[in-house]
C-alpha cells in the first residue's frame, strides 16, 4: 500500500514538472503550424500504440512519458537558448520518437512476455546503452554545424531525458496500471450481479429481487451496478474516473483548439475550468467509488462551476460546452442501456466538440476548421470501436 501512495505521489511530481515547464517554457512561441503539427503528431502515436496494443490505457501509459520529456525539452530550450531558431523545434519531435519507441519497446515485452520490468532493462541494458550511444554521436556531428547547432543540442538533450524520464516515470505508471486493474476485479457479490444482470437485466424494478438473492440493502444494488459500469463488465467506460484515456483526450481536444486558435501563454489558467467540467460530466456516470445520490449532486455542482467559467469567457463557448455536457450524458445513458457502438459514437462527437469549445475561447468558431472536429471525433470513435470489438471476442 506503501508503495502505491509512491508511485502516485511520483506521477504527480512529474506531471508538477510537465505542467510548470509547459507554462515557463516557450513551446507556445514555437511556429503555428509547426506545433499543430507536434500535436497531430502525437495523436498519431497513440492511435499506433492502441491499435498495437489494442488498448487505449495501455497506450496512453505508452505515450505519456514521451509527452512529458518534450515538455520538460521546451522548458531547457528556453534556458539554453533564448534566441528563435527555426530548426531547433524539430528536435521535439525526435525526442517524441525516442520516448514513445523505448516505452514502446519495453511496455510490449512486459504485457506480451508477463515480464517484470527491472528483469527486461537487465536483459536490454546494453542494447539500449549501445543505441542511445549511437543517437549521441549522430546529433553530435550534427551540432558542429552551425546551422544544426541547437537542433543537435538539444536532441542529445532529449534523448537523455526521454531514458532519464523512462527510468523514473515509466515503472511507477505501469505499477499504477497494475493496481487500477487489480481494483477491477470483481468481487464475489459483483460477479453473481453481473450474471443476474445478464439474465435479467439492469432496470431498478429488478433491484429488489437482487438484493434478495444477494442477501443485501437495495441501495447496495445501485453501487454495485455502477461498480460493474465504471470497471467496463457492461460495456465500455469512458468517463470512468480512473480511466485515463478519458482525461487525455478531452484534455489533448480542448488544448489542441485553443493552440490552433492562438499561441497565448495563458493557456494553463484554463485548465481548472476544463478540469471542474470534466469531473462534472465524470460525477454525473457510473463510478467505482461514492454514493450514486451524492455523487451525482456533487458533479453537478462542478459541471456547473465549469460551464460558469465558461459563461464568464464567452457566451459562444458556453454554448458548446453546454452541448458537449448534453452530448456526454446522451452517451452515458446509452452505455447504460448496452447500446455500446451508439454511445462510442456520442463519445467521439463529445471529444471533437471540444475542440470547438477551446477554439472559441479567441475566435469565432465560424472560422475554426470544418475537418478537424470530424477528423478528431472519427479517430476517436474508431480507436474505441476497435478496442470494444477486441474485448468483445
């Protein structure tokens, strides 16, 4: 248990570095194009990972050091060298790569191999050393060009704190993974509902009859219930507070907007509304932990403090984030019933919304991109019908 609160306060420690090089760094200087491109990039990335280990979390545990070494880069970047150089961005996307392919590497062999981490770095050690070696004196004899120079510089930078980050960051998120999937299985009194549920269904008529049979209070049925929604035994759960791939691609829309709207460096003061909106539309779902009655109340209260902040920004962005919360409830209420490929669907559109959402926050949404919200909302309904058809047979 010890270790667990460790391993989480670590995740925290880093994503408290990620976020504060982010706001000091210059990663929103760099040119427009060149950073929508990063970012499509790394949406890229992940729809590889997922579909190689058709797993969104496995993904996202895949990416996510690698997002987090490019942001600590961009805040060296500026240390190092003030000056704008319009080559020295693209060492990002060599460090992107290096970290998604060392996590990528490692994180198969542990999944497919049920090998421990620290066993595997024993084994690849050197393998590693010898690439990583290689990549040094590469980007080495690129910086003695006075053109390539902080490009160079910067990669080895890179590649250092892609391995430093993999060594730190990397096994206390696979360790989190492992005990958010140990808390997902299902309890003795979980497993005999959930084949009741089958047989009989889910409607509260029923719940009576359930916690006669089980031998427990009626309002035990609802927790139960929702435990089975939130852990992904009645189909898939999405705005599961423990899902993390929730958090990322609603949060990668949101910012994804506002960065192809306007490089403004006030980009982070938005993100307690997005966050207080997110656990608002998260409250209003099935969870694992908490009361339905209470839990549902206390979402509304925050899904109501986001949209307020909203309110405050503009009334354009309200609208849309108001019909994003409209659209995510549509998608949770048909997960309930078991509509799995409709309520994907009304997710998809819930995560390309937000891109609109971010976008209006400095321009009008008539000038925002007719594809891109469709581009996002297909990628995402197509990763999680993929991952639905996989869990299915």
């Amino acid at each position: 248990m010890e270790s667990d609160y460790l391993d989480f306060l670590l995740v925290i420690f880093w994503t408290f570095i990620a976020v504060v090089s982010t706001k000091f760094s210059d990663l929103l200087s760099m040119e427009h194009s060149l950073l929508i491109t990063l970012q499509f990039y790394l949406l890229f990335l992940y729809v590889i990972a997922s579909v190689f280990f058709r797993s969104m979390r496995k993904a996202l545990i895949t990416a996510l050091p690698a997002i987090y070494t490019v942001l600590v880069l961009s805040f060296v970047h500026l240390m190092m060298f003030p000056e704008y150089d319009a080559i020295a961005p693209m060492s990002y996307f060599v460090t992107l790569l290096f970290g998604f392919l060392i996590t990528l590497f490692f994180g198969y062999i542990h999944y497919t191999k049920k090998k421990p981490l620290y066993r595997i770095y024993r084994q690849y050690k050197l393998i590693i050393a010898l690439v990583f070696l290689l990549l040094v004196v590469l980007f080495s004899g690129l910086a003695t060009q006075a053109l390539m120079f902080q490009f160079g510089v910067l990669s080895i930078i890179g590649i250092s704190l892609a391995y430093l980050i993999f060594l730190f960051f990397f096994p206390p998120l696979l360790r989190i993974e492992k005990a958010i999937t140990l808390a997902e299985q299902l309890t003795d009194d979980e497993r005999k509902l959930k084949r009741y549920a089958e047989n009989y269904g889910k409607d509260k008529q029923v719940y009576p009859f359930y916690a006669a049979w089980l031998g427990v209070a009626v309002r035990d049925i609802e927790q139960f219930i929702d435990r089975l929604e939130a852990k992904g035994y009645m189909g898939h759960n999405f705005f599961s507070m423990h899902n993390g791939v929730f958090w990322f691609l609603a949060i990668f829309s949101f910012v994804l907007g506002i960065t192809s709207s306007s490089l403004d460096p006030s980009l982070v003061l938005y993100l307690p509304a997005i966050f207080f909106y997110l656990i608002g539309i998260a409250s209003l779902g099935p969870q694992m932990v908490g009361n339905r009655s209470f839990r549902r109340m206390l979402g509304l209260v925050f899904l109501l403090a986001g949209l307020s902040i909203f309110r405050m920004i503009s009334l354009t962005v309200f609208k849309f984030a108001a019909v994003g919360a409209l659209i995510a409830l549509v998608a949770i209420y048909f997960a309930y019933k078991d509509d799995e490929f409709i309520s994907i669907l009304f997710v998809a559109f819930f995560v390309g919304l937000l891109y609109l959402v971010g976008w209006s926050i400095y321009k009008p949404y008539i000038l925002a991109s007719r594809t891109v919200p469709f581009f996002i909302t297909f990628v995402v309904f197509a990763m999680l019908a993929l991952e639905l058809v996989f869990k299915t047979y």
